[in-house]
C-alpha cells in the first residue's frame, strides 16, 4: 500500500514541474566578442520580452522576442520585420550564439549581467 501511495505522489508531482521557460535564460545584458556590440534583453510590464541592440552606444534594433527550444520568434519595433533565428547557449548559459536574420553568420555573445 505504501509502495502504491508514493509512486502515485511521484506520478502527481511530475506534472506540477515548471514549463521550461526559454525566455529566461536570455535575460539580461550580453556583449559581442568581436565588435561594440550589446543587446539588453528585459521583461516588460506585461511579461513580454523585450531586446535592444547598440552599437557604439547608439541604438540600432528593438522589438520583441519569445524563445523556444532551439529558435527565437522576434517581431522589430523599429522597423515592419518579424523573423525566426537559430540559437545555442553554453552550458553554463553565459555565451550564446544566435544566427543573423537572412545570414550564414552569428552573433558570438558573453553575458555580462
């Protein structure tokens, strides 16, 4: 009997785990390897998330992005363009790398914070 009860407790909390949120990791500031590159990525007040693009300081891309398993939906603020891009983190989820839209290239990106 006590077999039986713990493996149905077992059962019922498998499907009380948290979704995996993709999103999450994404979260904060990153900086290109390679150029002056940084992109602020941030929650909004209604959950979505949000991203920002500078180059020498200057802004150069906003919108919104939600992230799956393997690619990120972003929809640009800045101008009328929504696309699909490819990405992979790190083990430790502090470098990312994400394809360019209409590219064989990617950004090589470190988490700053």
């Amino acid at each position: 009997m006590l077999k039986n009860s713990l493996i149905i407790i077992s059962f019922l909390s498998l499907n009380n785990l948290p979704i995996e949120n993709y999103n999450e990791a994404f979260i904060g500031i990153w900086a290109e390897f390679h150029s002056s590159e940084t992109i602020q990525v941030f929650r909004g007040e209604n959950a979505d998330i949000y991203f920002e693009r500078f180059l020498d300081n200057v802004l150069v891309a906003s919108g919104q992005m939600d992230a799956g398993e393997l690619e990120i939906q972003v929809e640009r603020s800045d101008i009328d363009s929504k696309y699909k891009l490819e990405y992979s983190f790190s083990t430790d989820q502090q470098v990312l790398s994400v394809m360019k839209p209409n590219s064989t290239e990617a950004w090589l990106l470190y988490k700053i914070r």
